[in-house]
C-alpha cells in the first residue's frame, strides 16, 4: 500500500504503518470499513437522540401557546416526527434527511414568540408548514417508516 | 324549532357549527373505532337536517367560519380529549397525555367536515362585515348592559362583557339579513330579547330551546 493510500483511509489512526502484503491490505480493509460503519451508525444515532430532544423542548414551549389550529399542528406534525424518528432503521436517511429539514422549519415559527405569544399568532397562516407536513408523511409512509397521519391507528401509537 | 320555521333560512353561530363538524370515528386498530363527537353533535345534526328537509338554507358569514376553522374546532377538541370518558374509550391509561398527533388527526377530520358542508349546497358562506357604526354601537350596548344593576347578573363571570368582533358581525348580520340566529353562546342568549327589541338583531334562538 502506499504511504498515500494509507494516509487516506486513515492507516496511522487505526496503527498500521505499511501494509504491504495482500492480506495484511484485506485485513486492513475489512477493520477500517467496520469501524467507518460503527461510526457513521452512532453518528446517526447520536443526531437522532439530538434531534428528538430539541422536538421534546419544543413541545414543551408549545404548550403554552393559544389553543388553536396551528398549535395542534406544530404538536402534533411534531410528535409525527419523533415517532418516526423512533421507527428509523439506520438506512433511513432519506426520511431522516426529511424529518430534520421539516423539524427546523417548524422550529423556526416557534423560536420567535417563546414566552410571548401574540394574540394574533392562532390566526397565522400555516398553510406552507401544513403543506411540507402533507409531504413528509407521503415520504415516511413510502418508505414504511410511519402511516400517513389519517391512516395512523391508536394501536400504531401505544404498541410502538 | 317553531321559531324557525317562519324564516327561509338559518343563521349558525361558531359553536353550532363546530358541534356540526365535531364527528370523528378514531381507528383503535384495524377494525374497531371509537366515535369522538361533540356532546350536541346528534342534536345540531337532526335539527340541521329538519331544516334541509323543509327546504331551509343554513348560512354564516366568513368571518365566523375562519374562527370555526383556526380556533374554535381546535378548542372544541382540546376540551372533548380532556374528557374523562373519551381518554378511556381510547383505551389511554389514567393521566397518561393524549397523543398530539391523535389530537391533530381528529381536529384535521373535524377540518374536512368543515371544508365539505361549504361545498354542500344547503349551505352557505356569505360575505359580510358590519360598518364600524354598527360595531361600536352594539359593543356600547354590551358595555352598558354589564354593568346596568337590573341586568348585570345575567352575564357570566368567567366571560369578557363584550362578545368577540366575530359574535357582533354574526349579530348584525342577521338584523341585515332578518334572520334568526341558532346559537349556543352566552353572549347571544343572555341579551336576546334586548338585542331583538332594539333592533340590533331579528332573532336569536338559543339552541337548548329547540326539539
């Protein structure tokens, strides 16, 4: 292997020095790909943690927000997603990818108005937060993650 | 429901409505369900039908269906999975907290219900809202009436004297309109013969007064 070979599939961190015969390369290889998938995974899962608990706080704020609809939405659009973030394999980027992105924006319309709520906040329009919504759920039921919201039964919610 | 009758149509204030939409069958599983409805969710639907069949128009002005729609039917929700009785047919264990996702699922369908009956032909959304006049007027009208020694008692504690702009539009539309209001809301009710005698509306008829 040569030096440049090693450096980059991080041979110094993992302690080999030269890995010169065929063997000593699969070994190598076959070591460096297990750990880069242990990391990637416990990356995932550290994110997925993270994320979970920002959706966890932000529910909290929520409930001190005016009853109306768009507080049912944020809710419960993000109650969807820490139960679908629950039901993630490691695969599942792409919904995760999803999940994050509509997280943030939905964080986003809360941020501003923690501890004071205007009166007019319940009369917002969140037609695009209800939309991205809408195509989440195409997205998580597509891929076996999560039901669409309407077909969700109360068995899928206590069983899980 | 005698009351009604002499008029061609019906004006419904924000809770009838709600009470209309509130019919929600939540799936358990795959096959069983439990119905989650407003308490007088039957009663507003066989008076509403009553009406249809007599040939009777339904109507509210826009105003109140953007209130049913943004705050109302939310509030409606929010109270009936408070409720003891709804918590366990869901089958949720004591001071377990009801789903927000569940929440949303049922106030979405209780949404469509809202969203079908404006296409239904027996219903109708007009496009009204009073002069600034008219406002002022009727909400001096509740001031005064909160605090005039003979009628003072009648208003709730618990409740702002003055009924909100949505409730004052829905009031002088159906002096516009001369249509009587089919209401649930203590603001109507606890005025309504001084609203009718001072032409501020035709009629108000309280729901409990209907069979």
């Amino acid at each position: 292997m040569s030096a440049n070979t090693a450096e980059l599939l991080g041979a110094e961190e993992l302690g080999f020095d030269d890995c010169t015969t065929p063997s000593i390369r699969i070994g190598f290889r076959l070591h460096y790909s297990t750990r880069q998938a242990v990391d990637t995974a416990s990356t995932t899962h550290l994110a997925v943690g993270a994320l979970q608990a920002r959706i966890q706080a932000a529910l909290h704020y929520i409930e001190d927000f005016p009853v109306s609809y768009n507080r049912t939405l944020l809710a419960g659009s993000l109650d969807y997603c820490i139960r679908a973030l629950r039901r993630l394999g490691n695969g599942d980027h792409g919904p995760y990818k999803a999940i994050r992105e509509y997280t943030e924006f939905a964080l986003g319309l809360i941020g501003p108005y923690i501890g004071r709520v205007p009166d007019q906040w319940a009369r917002l329009d969140f037609t695009l937060l209800s939309d991205r919504f809408e195509n989440l759920q195409v997205l998580c039921s597509g891929g076996g993650v999560m039901p669409r919201l309407e077909d969700v039964t109360l068995k899928d919610i206590i069983d899980r | 429901m005698q009351r009604l009758l002499p008029y061609p149509a019906v004006l419904y204030d924000a809770n009838i409505i709600v009470y209309y939409c509130f019919y929600c069958p939540v799936r358990l599983g795959e096959r069983a369900e439990y119905l989650i409805q407003g308490e007088l969710t039957e009663k507003v639907r066989t008076i509403s039908d009553r009406l249809r069949r007599d040939g009777k128009t339904i109507k509210t002005i826009e105003v109140i269906m953007k209130e049913v729609t943004d705050v109302v039917l939310a509030d409606a929700v929010r109270q009936r999975i408070c409720n003891e009785e709804v918590r366990e047919g869901v089958g949720l264990a004591r001071g377990a907290q009801f789903p927000p996702m569940l929440e949303l699922q049922i106030l979405e369908k209780c949404r469509k219900s809202a969203r079908k009956i404006q296409s239904a032909g027996w219903f109708v959304v007009d496009h009204y809202l009073a002069g600034p006049a008219e406002i002022t007027a009727l909400r001096q009208f509740f001031r005064n009436a909160s605090v005039d020694p003979a009628l003072r008692s009648r208003f709730s504690r618990h409740k702002r004297p003055v009924p909100s702009d949505q409730d004052l539009h829905l009031m002088s539309y159906s002096q516009v309109s001369r249509l009587p209001v089919l209401t649930d809301d203590g603001h109507f009710i606890v005025m309504r013969s001084e609203l009718k005698t001072l032409g501020f509306a035709t009629e108000i008829v309280p729901l409990r007064t209907v069979v």
